[in-house]
C-alpha cells in the first residue's frame, strides 16, 4: 500500500480537506475528526490511473461512494485497497466551526484553524474542548468545552445537511473497518478516549491480533448489543426517526428514498414525534439564522434565534413528569429521615 486518503487540514476551499498521506508521520499530523464537509472528487481525479494503491477514510456515505465508483471503475477498484469507515451521527457544515469559534471569541472572517476535539484530563472523554485561532494572532489559542457553547451538543442537530435525514448507515456499513467512539459507561469516563470498532476483514483481523500481542492496542470483544449501544441515540434517529421523517414528507407529497424502516408514527410516543420533528426544524432554521449573522456582523443574531427553538427541543427530549418525580423522590426521602429521627 502507498498511501492514505483521509482529511486533513488547510485545502483550497477552506480549513480541511481530503489529503494523501505517503508516511506515518504524515498519517499522524491528520488524526482527529473534522465535522466539516469535504469532497473527495479532485483528489480521485489526480490519483486515478498512478497505479499506487491506498486505503480510503471516510463518513459512511463516501466509502459507499467510493465503492460504487470502484464498481463502475476497474483502475480505481484496484487502487482502493482498504475501505476504512468512521462512524457518523451527521454531517456539519462550515458554518458549524465558524459558529463555535465565533461563541469562544474569533469571527468567522478571522478563523485560521480548528482543531474540533481536545482532550481535557479533568473530564470525561465525551466533555472534549475545540481549540481555535485567530488570523491575526494564530500564535494564540482559544479553548473551550463545546458542549456548553450552543450548537455544541450532536443532538441538537444544528447545520445537519438535509440528505443526513434521510441516512441509515451508521457503522459504514462497506466499510472493511470501521472506527467509532466507544460511548460506553465502561469507557467513555476515561478522559484519552476508546474506539468501537467492527471489522470485515480477515487481514484487518489479523492486523488487530498482532497489534494486542505486541501490547500496542488493546482489544476487548463486545456483543453486537454493545456496540449498537455504543451509539444509542444514533439509531434512534435513524430507525425511529426516519420512520417519522418519511411519514411526514409522504404525507407533504416529497418524494422520498426506499430505505429499512417502513414511514409511520405508530412505534413512538406523540412526545417523541415532536422532538423528532423539532430537531429537523433546528437544523433547518440554523442556516438562514447563521447567514443572517454572517450579515449583520453579529452572532448574537443567530444565538437569539436559536436558543428558544433549543430549549423547546431540551424539554420535549425530558422524561415526562421527571421534575415531579424527582421532587416526589426528595419528599419521601426526608419524610424517611424525618421518621427515623424520632
Ligand atoms: C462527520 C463525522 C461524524 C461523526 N459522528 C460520530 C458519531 O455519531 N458517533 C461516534 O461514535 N463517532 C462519530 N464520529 C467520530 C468518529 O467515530 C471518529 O473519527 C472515529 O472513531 C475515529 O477515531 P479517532 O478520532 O480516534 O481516530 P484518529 O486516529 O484521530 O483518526 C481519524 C481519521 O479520520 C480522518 N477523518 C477525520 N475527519 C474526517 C472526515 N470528515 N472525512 C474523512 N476522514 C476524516 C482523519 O484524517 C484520520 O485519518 C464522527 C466523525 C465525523 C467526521
Ligand atoms: S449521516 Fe449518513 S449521509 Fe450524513 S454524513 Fe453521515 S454517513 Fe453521510
């Protein structure tokens, strides 16, 4: 094999873009996930027919591509030695960098890089902090916890490209391998991270075992329960989700895709059918409030349009009567103790 197609940064059209690594050293300085869209269409261009060969990175929907255009395409079918999957919850925009980095203090006309996912030793894996510099002073980093900037927390969606609404493939599904965030209790509290990862491939097998007999992975075998698990509220957007989205565009008279779940309300709650259909629009409006920021210079524009529509959504996503039932709780609690005081 001679080399990587992953995502790197800097690139013509903004902060990342796909690359070729030729070196492990080169493969490093390209770890981490960029929650940025990308296309893979001009590096395919320039390595087609060079006769080297490579394993191809990528969200779900591109190694689909990739396959499909390998299908189509015997040159690069020999060229596309190993399909490497990463796990996807849904794509962002640029817009979702330049909002975050706005919120820690860079505008978005000023924003020279980002770095999405920085470790924090004091906090769970899953509480990481985004890293971003200014054009002017790139010398000095901003850091932040991007759960507490708004926008930060997955579920909420915002900057979700519409065709994510309509995916079913989480685990890249022909993928040889595939890497996720192990979203486990058993894992995640450690702040460096853990990988779930399914293979397909007997060399990946193979690659893997050797990897833990020289102590420099180690593996731990989980059941399909565990790693569907791993990614929990990934399939309930995916399955109950998208039953609900396409019942809704059918019923708009859209057309929509065949996909596994058949359109309908009935497997959920009434309370779930809202917050599905909340999270939608979230994702809708993000755009046109981010560009009318964009336009009066002012990201409070966007915040302020946003936070009602996110606090609607945090609520409708509560157990009902949790507050009640919690403050029941505390009742019967001091009640107990009160009694056992006498
Ligand atoms: C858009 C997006 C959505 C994601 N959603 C989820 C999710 O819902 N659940 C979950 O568990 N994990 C999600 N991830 C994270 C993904 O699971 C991790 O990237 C994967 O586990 C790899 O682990 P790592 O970061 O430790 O690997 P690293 O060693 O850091 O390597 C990551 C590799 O991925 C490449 N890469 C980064 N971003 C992209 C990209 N956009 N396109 C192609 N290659 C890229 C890098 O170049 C590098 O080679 C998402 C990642 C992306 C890019
Ligand atoms: S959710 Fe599906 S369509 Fe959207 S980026 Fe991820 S893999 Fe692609």
């Amino acid at each position: 094999m001679d080399g990587i197609l992953h995502v790197g940064d800097g690139g013509p059209d903004g902060l990342f873009s796909y690359n070729v690594s030729h070196s492990l050293a080169e493969a490093d300085g390209r770890r981490k996930s960029k929650y940025y869209a990308v296309t893979l269409a001009e590096l395919v261009q320039e390595i087609q027919g060079n006769g080297k060969r490579y394993a191809i990175v990528g969200i779900p929907c591109f190694i689909k591509a990739a396959r499909l255009l390998a299908l189509q395409n015997p040159a690069l079918a020999e060229q596309f030695a190993y399909y490497v999957g990463l796990v996807c919850g849904h794509l962002k925009t640029r817009f979702f960098a330049e909002s975050l980095a706005w919120q820690i203090g860079v505008p978005p006309e000023q924003l020279a890089s980002v770095d999405f996912r920085v470790k924090n030793p004091e906090r769970p894996a899953s509480r990481y902090d985004m890293a971003v510099s200014s054009a002017d002073d790139p010398t000095t980093v901003l850091q932040h916890e991007v759960a507490k900037l708004l926008g930060g927390s997955w579920g909420h969606a915002v900057f979700q490209p519409e065709g994510c609404n309509f995916c079913d493939d989480i685990f890249a599904e022909t993928a040889d391998v595939v890497f996720g965030d192990a979203w486990l209790p058993q894992y995640s509290k450690d702040w460096r991270g853990n990988n779930v990862l399914v293979s397909r491939n007997e060399q990946i097998d193979e690659l893997l075992r050797a990897g833990q007999r020289e102590g420099e992975i180690q593996l731990d075998e989980i059941d399909v329960a565990a790693a569907v698990a791993s990614q929990a509220g990934n399939y309930r957007h995916r399955r109950d989700g998208l039953a609900v989205r396409l019942h809704d565009d059918i019923r708009a008279g859209l057309s929509v895709p065949r996909k596994r779940v058949s359109p309908g309300l009935a497997h959920v709650t009434r309370r779930r059918v809202k917050l599905i259909r909340q999270r939608r629009r979230i994702s809708a409006l993000s755009f046109g409030a981010f560009r009318a920021a964009l336009a009066s210079g002012r990201i409070e524009t966007y915040l302020e349009r946003l936070r009602p529509e996110l606090s609607k959504h945090d609520r409708l996503s509560k157990k009902p009567f949790a507050g009640m039932r919690r403050r029941l709780q505390n009742l019967v609690r001091r009640l107990r103790r009160g009694q056992g005081a006498r």
